[in-house]
DNA sequence: ATGGTGGGCGCCCCA
C-alpha cells in the first residue's frame, strides 16, 4: 500500500499579506506538506488557526518581526528537528521537521525536511566590497559543511529559495547575467559542489534536463513580466539519491506569478508516491 | 535606458 505525498515550496513574500493566495494554493493542489520563506512575521502573528481549519494541524515555524521567516505546514504528524541558525546570526532561515510515514515505505526513517532561505547577496557580487555577498558565500560555506560528504544517503529532502540559479538554462540568458549576484560562477559552482559531494539529486532537472528553461521567480520591477519572461530557477528540490524511484510530478505553478498581488516566486510542487 | 516594483516598518531597511 503506498500513498502519495504532494510537496510544495513557496518564497511567499509576507505570509499575512497573502495567505489567501495560500489558501488558494491549498483549494487547487492540496499539498500535504507546504514549505514557505519569507513569511515576515513573527511566530505570535503566524495566521495558524486560518491554516489549521484547512487541516494543516502540524505547523513548524521559524520566524522573526520584518524579514526572512521560515514555515513548514503539514497535515501529517512530524517531530521537529530544530531551527538552525548560519553564521552566527538569529536570522529566521532554516526550519527542518521529520514527517512520520508510518505505514508506508519510509516508516523506519521518517522523511526530512529541510525548508530554506539562503541570502539574497545583494548587488554587487564582490565578498569585499559587499558584505551581503560575503554573508551568502559564508552561509553556503556552512550550508557544504552541514550537508556534509555523502549526506543526501538518508531519506530527506531539502527545498526553499536558494537565490542562485546554478545552470546556464536557469536563467533567461547565460551571457547576461554571469556578472548578477545570483548566477555568478564563484555562487553556481560552489552550489553545484554542494549538491554533487552531498549525492543530492536536483528533482527539478531529474523531470526537465537541460536545455529547457527553467523559472520559478521574475522580478516585480518588469512591465510585462510573462512578455519579457526574464525568470530565474531560485527556488529548489534537492532530494536523497534513493528516494530518485519515488518522485512522480514535478510542477512550477507559473500561473501563480500572475495572480492578485503576487509573490515575485512560484511554487514549486512535487509528488511522491512512498 | 543604469530605472523599475513590492514587502515590512516607521522617515529606510530588504528583496
């Protein structure tokens, strides 16, 4: 008997400003699990009870009064796995929880999840000049040495806005955008180093390789942003390699860029039948 | 063409 998980991420921008294009998000998709960044707000104005009577009665958070701000929303049981925090901040940007899967596959191990929302960088992508960029080439520093050689063996899974689009087919155009923080080599290739030495498996290229684009945010400062299609993959599902078998959909809700005042990203939805 | 828009918060930070 297996049963299918539905898995969303969302760089949500102000989770009060728009929780009824959450709750739009849950009327159409129904995932059982949503993970948010940029929730903004702080953990005693989270709108659990809003979430809850939709039947999200787990809910993880990690948030603080302004910016950032991590949320995972489940309606299966999980146990949290704590909160970390990078580079010696409070900044709100990691929140990981352990679903319980009993009775199916992963009942001995559990799925994790890891929800992440690593730093902007800034504009200027010189780590002297710029201390923004030398705080996100640090923060992935500690996210190599956390994930660590060989760790995407467990059943996990890790998603969020990484805010870099690390193949030359994640951005709208390659040549344009190699001097922009988000793309430059010294970020892609320290991500891809990442994921490779960790074994973890990039779901949204295992269902669309190479060379289709691929897009989950476009900037708000575009007069036309579906004309111009100026996107960028920001936002990711890394998975443990022997989970590869039990991913069946991989959706980016592009649509969702255009809804009433939207976030500038878009879910990124996936299925696992475990 | 070196802007533009959109959050939270409070007269400016961040994306």
């Amino acid at each position: 008997m297996t049963r299918t998980l539905t898995l969303a991420t969302w760089n949500i921008n102000s989770v009060r400003l728009r929780l009824p294009l959450v709750e739009h998000l849950i009327a159409g998709w129904a995932p059982d699990v949503i993970c948010l960044q940029e929730t903004k707000c702080p953990d005693a104005n989270f709108p659990s009870s809003s979430l809850t009577k939709l039947g999200y009665e787990h809910i993880a958070m990690n948030g603080q009064k302004g910016y950032h701000g991590v949320a995972i929303l489940s309606r299966i049981p999980f146990s949290e796995t704590g909160a970390r925090n990078f580079c010696g901040k409070q900044d709100s940007r990691h929140i990981g929880v352990k679903l319980d899967l009993a009775g199916t596959s992963l009942a001995e191990t559990g799925l994790f999840v890891h929800n992440l929302y690593v730093p902007a960088g800034g504009d200027e992508p010189d780590p002297v000049a710029n201390e923004k960029f030398a705080h996100k080439l640090a923060f992935l520093a500690e996210l190599e040495a956390w994930l660590g050689l060989g760790s995407g063996a467990d059943a996990a899974v890790i998603v969020g806005d990484l805010n870099i689009a690390p193949l030359p087919d994640d951005v709208w155009s390659h040549k344009k955008l190699l001097d922009v923080v988000s793309h430059t080599p010294i970020e892609t290739e320290t991500f891809e180093k990442i994921r490779r030495d960790g074994a973890w498996l990039d779901v949204m290229r295992d269902f669309v390789p190479v060379p289709e684009k691929l897009y989950t945010w476009w900037s708000y400062r575009a007069a036309d942003w579906s004309a111009a299609d100026k996107g960028r993959r920001l936002d990711h599902v890394w998975a443990s390699p022997g989970l590869k078998p039990k991913f069946t959909s991989m959706e980016i809700l592009r649509e969702a860029r255009g809804w009433d005042r939207p976030s500038d990203h878009v879910p990124v939805i996936v299925k696992l039948e475990v």
